[in-house]
C-alpha cells in the first residue's frame, strides 16, 4: 500500500498554498498525503508585536512538536520564519524552487512610494526591512503592522497605513500579484534569509528525511543552506530584533552571497558581498567580513 504522509501546516492562506504545493510533488512520487493544520501561538496573539511573544520561531515550534509525537511525517514552512539555528533532532530536508525573493511595495492608490508626503505612514514588521527603509526614506514613518496578507491589505484600505512592504512571492502565490505597485530590487533592499522559499522539515533520523528529499531543488538547497550559513556562524547572538539579511545567487558554478546588518533605529549599516565556487568558502567570507566591519559590536548593541 503507498505510504501516508501527514503534512503538518498553520492554517493561513499562504501555509495552505505552500502545503498544498508539497502535497501535489509528493503526490507525483507516488505519495498519498494529508495536510493537517495548526493553529499556533503566533497565530492566535495577532494583537502584539510578534517578537513580544517569541519572534517567528512560535510558527515553527507548535509543528516541530507535532513532529516528535508522530503526528504527521513532515511540517512545511516558510524559510525566512525558521530559526537560523533549530534543535537537533530536526531536519530541514528538501526545499522548493524558490520564487521571487524580492520585497513588495503596496499602495492602494498606486502611488510610488518616493512620491509619499513626508511623515507618511509605512507598515512592516521586519527588523531588515525597518533598518533599510530608514536608510533609503528617512523621511518616512514605519510601523508594525501584523497580520495574513488580506489582513495586511484591508488595514492599508481602511487608512490605518499609507502603504505597505509584503514579500512579492506570497502576493503571487495567493494570486494577488495585481496588488504590487512596485518591486524594491534586492540591491535597494536585501531579502531576508530564506525569502521566497519553501522548506520541508522533517525528523533528522528515519525515513521522512527521505521523503522530503525527494521533492528537493538542488539550487534551491544550496541558496538556502549559504544563507543560513552566515546567520549560523553568529549562533544565538541574533533574534527576532536583528535587522540582518542574507540573500545568495547563483551563476553556473559561482555562488554570490550578499548580506545586511543594520540598526533599527540608528544609521549604521553594514553591507557586504562575497563570491567563489565553494559555497562553505563563500560562507566563511561573508562572515569574516562582517566581522571585521563591526557586526559583533552591532549586533551586542541590537541586544
């Protein structure tokens, strides 16, 4: 008989697009698969900042528990909302092809985002996207803003924001791609770690491991596995407040990985670039030139 797989998910629209994604791949490998959902901490405490209850990492522990008492095979994620550093006993053990890293601006007049008034109200909730945003628009007014994407958009059409920056890949996802007014390229403003893909954890020992790697994106993988790499070698000195950034290209065998340290509300940031063919090289690279740029020193001051 073909194997079940449970696949454990929150209930948002997205969690549901990127669970049912995997659903499908596992079912072309001959999988029968069930999605079960979660309703998280995270999930239920939209009424506070999301770092005052435990950062992103909530989303992902309610599943990894899940996990360890067997109720489903493996737990589908975000990668930008999984901890740099996760127990372990856990395995991040296949990832989709990722989508479009970039970041979206979102106005429901259309209007640019350079052309807002002075003191104009923008919503985000990302440390990274705060600390770059203040750099390119100091003029500008940035608060939290929480909430699934339908959420995030009715708070812009009641007036509560003048705008709004949203990941451009989970608007496409929910067919909401008519939404964006305009991209930031990532030289303007660095995707986080892991934005835009999917990621599949399962246990480390077993069977499931292989499960998810079946439905793996080798260059996906790699882009992932260099981007944690960088947020790993400062081990728990980042958190949920850190306005750091990670993102790695690929061009045939070459591996680039950029990365941004700022300040949430201060003007220092640090941005460097680094590339070769060894992607634990590149890694190293990257790490060792923050390093010497004072990334220690920011990062004690953003604790």
């Amino acid at each position: 008989m073909t194997r079940l797989v449970r696949i454990g998910t929150r209930g948002s629209q997205l969690a549901l697009w990127q669970s049912n994604e995997v659903a499908n791949k596992l079912s072309e490998q001959g999988y029968r698969t069930e999605i079960v959902i979660f309703k998280t901490t995270a999930d239920k405490r939209q009424d506070v900042p999301l770092a005052a209850i435990g950062g992103k990492g909530l989303w992902v522990k309610e599943l990894e528990e899940a996990l360890l008492r067997g109720a489903i095979e493996v737990a589908v994620h975000s990668l930008k909302d999984v901890p740099s550093i996760i127990p372990d006993e856990f395995l991040l053990a296949g990832f989709l092809e990722r989508a479009d890293p970039r970041d979206a601006w979102v106005n429901i007049e259309g209007k640019p985002i350079a052309a807002l008034p002075d003191g104009a109200v923008i919503g985000t909730s990302a440390p990274r996207r705060r600390s770059q945003i203040r750099t390119l628009y100091p003029r500008l007014h940035i608060e939290d803003i929480r909430g699934n994407v339908d959420t995030r958009i009715n708070k812009l059409r009641a007036g509560l924001y003048d705008g709004a920056i949203l990941a451009s890949a989970g608007l496409t996802r929910l067919g909401r791609s008519s939404e964006i007014t305009s991209y930031f390229s990532t030289e303007e403003m660095l995707p986080a770690c892991g934005q835009g893909i999917v990621a599949i954890e399962t246990l480390r020992e077993g069977s499931t491991r292989d499960i998810a790697a079946s439905i793996d994106h080798p260059a996906t993988a790699v882009a992932a596995r260099c981007e944690r790499g960088v947020l790993q070698k400062f081990g728990t000195l980042l958190d949920c407040y850190s306005a750091c950034a990670v993102h790695a290209t690929q061009d045939n065998h070459s591996i680039t990985i950029r990365a941004f340290f700022g300040e949430l509300e201060g003007d220092r940031a640090i941005r460097v670039s680094r590339n070769g063919n060894d992607p634990d090289s590149v890694v190293d690279d990257v790490y060792r030139a923050l390093v010497a740029e004072g990334a220690m020193e920011l990062v004690g001051a953003l604790g």
